[in-house]
C-alpha cells in the first residue's frame, strides 16, 4: 500500500520492491549486486525500451483496430526484444536513457522503426498485417513463434539495421545455416542507408573508413530467436538452469513468453525469480510533435520491474540473441558447448555444425529475404504452439 504512494523518483531511491539478496541480478547479460548496484540496476531496466498496449493509434489497414488492448501483448513483447537487438546493434549494450537528457540521433532512429503507424518497420500495424500472411486475422492473439517469423520478414525491409535474423526450428541451431546467413554477399547497408548528420558518419559503432567497412560487411550482425517448448502444461524443471544461464550470456536479448495469453519479456533474473517488463498497460499514442520531437519518456519503464516465479513461466517461449560480429557468434557457440556440461542442466536446444539428414532441404530455408518457410511453418504453427515436438528427459 505504501509503494502506491510513492512518486517514481522515490522509487528511484527506495526500490522496495526488490528483494534484499546475496543473489546476483542478472539483466540481459550483465551482472549486479542488489546491496551495492542498486541504481545501476534500474537503470539497466529503465533504459530497455518497453513498448504497451497503446489507444488512438491510426486504424490498422484503415479500418482496422485503433487500439492493441487485450490482443496486442505478445506482438509488444516481439516489439521489445526485437528494439533490444537494434539498441545492441545501432547504440550499443552500454548505453543508457537518461530522463531529460538530449539523446544521439540514432536513439530516435530505433524508436521510429516502432512507433504506432504503418510506415514504421516494426509497428504493431507491420506486425498485424504481416500475421495475416501467418493465418493469424487482424487483432487476434500471437505465440511467440509467430511473432518471431513475422518480425524475420519484417527486418528484410530496415536496411538501415541490416540484420541477419535467424529462427532455429526444431530445438536445433544450425551453425553452418547461420553462417551462410550472416556471411551472404547482400552489401552492408549499415548507416549508409541513414547517414548520422554528425561530422564523424559512425558504422557499426566505428568511424568510417572503407578498408574497416568492407571488413565488417563480411558478418550481418545476427539476431537469433529460438521458439522452444520447455514441457506439456508447465515448465519441466530440468530447463530452469539452462534458461537461467541464457540471461547470463552478453549475447542476450532476453525471452518472450509468459503466462498462458498473457505475454511478457523477461529481461532477466534473481535467485528463483524472473524479472520482466509488462506490457498490459494502455498508453495513449505517441505523435511526433511539430518540431519532429518525439516524447519518448513513456517508452521506459520507470518503476522497478515485475518478478514471478519461474515455475510459472508458460513452458512456450522464444529465447534471444544478438551477435554483432563473428566473434561473438563463435563465442556463444562455446559457451552453448560448455553449458551442456553444467550438472542438473538440461540442454534446452541443440547446437550442431549441419543441418542432420532428417531436416527438409536446407537451400529452401533462410538463404533469400523473401524465402517463404510457409510449408514448415504450417507444420509447427497450426494450432500455434500444440505441435511443437515436446523436450522431456
């Protein structure tokens, strides 16, 4: 009752509402002390985008919804794990949205490619009318996988990101399909498509220079989701570790999933717990203002984020990750190796060099933007997430 009470500025201070433990914080990769990183924490969390149900948003297709209230959650939560990935790619995992603080350009850039109209890469109108194509209508409810292959054909369009995004089916990352992927020879657009008006024109974080762009154009930075179904009704516990160490991994974007037609996306955890960022809030719209300034506040969280038991979770998620470089997908491969041999961890997903025998065609799959997996996906998304093939011990 007394946390009701409380301005977000004292909750700044305060942070009542999370637990005084010797248990590490693990937000998205990072590493925190509850009794000496406080601030830090919630900074950490303020500065992830967080997207919400919104009212009075242009009609989807014209006629359509002008709110996502009761049906728009889980596409929110793809909303946010996805802008994770562009803040990764286009800002950096250091950054930090500081309240009334001036920020660079490119923040604005990530924040447009969501905001809620049609011409917006990654709008919840993208998303909705793209669904149709995934047999799911306008306003209807999404599962993570869905969300997943909507926001893959989605990102062909940014160009400005230039992302290679990748959905690992059947519980199995292909390295090699990656690979290709990522190493295809489609020009770099980078910050080409969208040059910075600073003097110094960044590219991937870098100063320009031709010899270093040609170089970094040899690796797509990598967004991969995995859609897994971690039990029947209820997460199967021998997953809860491995799901625990993904948060650990610099590499991470965080989960969607949830609770049954109820999304979430988990950022990260502390002790038995899952922290997360809540989408089941109605905002209004947000319009540019005259000046082209978009108020941008109601786009972090600025309250401690919610906790729930991972015993809770629905045992249908998406995992994410991001890798900017080739170095940073070889790394993670190792440490999906090493994270086999954890005790009393089972694996969630598998990691194999080829495609097996018993996979479909692999030239049918993720070589072209356009390539449509409409026939396998057919076969996992049905019924949304019943056909998944269920991992048991």
């Amino acid at each position: 009752l007394f946390l009701a009470t409380l301005t977000y500025d004292t909750l700044r201070f305060e942070y009542e509402d999370f637990p005084e433990t010797k248990e590490p914080v693990w937000i998205l990769g990072r590493k925190y002390s509850v009794f000496t990183e406080k601030e830090e924490i919630l900074l950490d969390v303020t500065s992830r985008l967080w997207f919400t149900y919104r009212k009075n948003f242009p009609a989807i297709g014209g006629t359509g919804p002008t709110s996502d209230t009761g049906w728009g959650c889980m596409l929110r939560c793809g909303q946010m794990i996805f802008a994770q990935a562009l803040v990764c790619r286009h800002l950096g995992r250091d950054w930090r949205w500081i309240k009334g603080k001036r920020q660079m350009d490119n923040y604005f850039n990530v924040l447009n490619a969501f905001i809620d109209k049609k011409d917006s890469y990654y709008s919840i109108h993208q998303i909705a009318q793209m669904g149709v194509g995934e047999g799911k209508s306008i306003g209807q409810w999404y599962g993570p996988n869905t969300v997943a292959q909507v926001l893959k054909k989605l990102a062909t369009f940014d160009t400005w990101s230039s992302l290679a995004v990748h959905i690992a089916m059947d519980n199995t990352v292909v390295m090699e399909e990656i690979r290709r992927l990522c190493q295809s020879n489609v020009p770099c657009a980078g910050a080409a498509a969208c040059p910075a008006p600073e003097s110094d024109v960044l590219y991937n974080g870098c100063p320009e220079d031709v010899g270093l762009r040609e170089r970094l154009a040899l690796w797509k930075p990598l967004v991969l989701l995995i859609p897994l179904r971690l039990g029947l009704t209820e997460i199967n516990e021998a997953y809860i570790e491995t799901l625990k160490h993904c948060f650990m991994m610099p590499q991470s974007l965080g989960v969607i999933g949830g609770k049954p037609n109820s999304a979430h996306y988990f950022i990260g955890y502390v002790g038995e717990e899952l922290i997360y960022l809540d989408p089941h809030t109605t905002q209004p719209a947000v319009e540019p203002s005259e000046s082209g300034c978009l108020p941008d506040e109601s786009f972090h969280c600025q309250h401690p984020p919610c906790r729930m038991s991972i015993a809770e979770l629905d045992p249908s998620i998406a995992v994410g990750f991001f890798c900017n470089t080739e170095a940073d997908f070889n790394d993670w491969c190792q440490q999906i190796k090493k994270l086999s041999l954890v005790r009393g961890a089972l694996p969630m997903f598998e990691l194999v060099e080829r495609q097996p025998s018993h996979f479909s065609n692999p030239d049918v799959l993720n070589l072209t933007p356009d390539s449509s997996d409409a026939d396998r996906l057919e076969r996992f998304f049905d019924s949304e997430d019943e056909d998944f093939e269920i991992l048991s011990l």
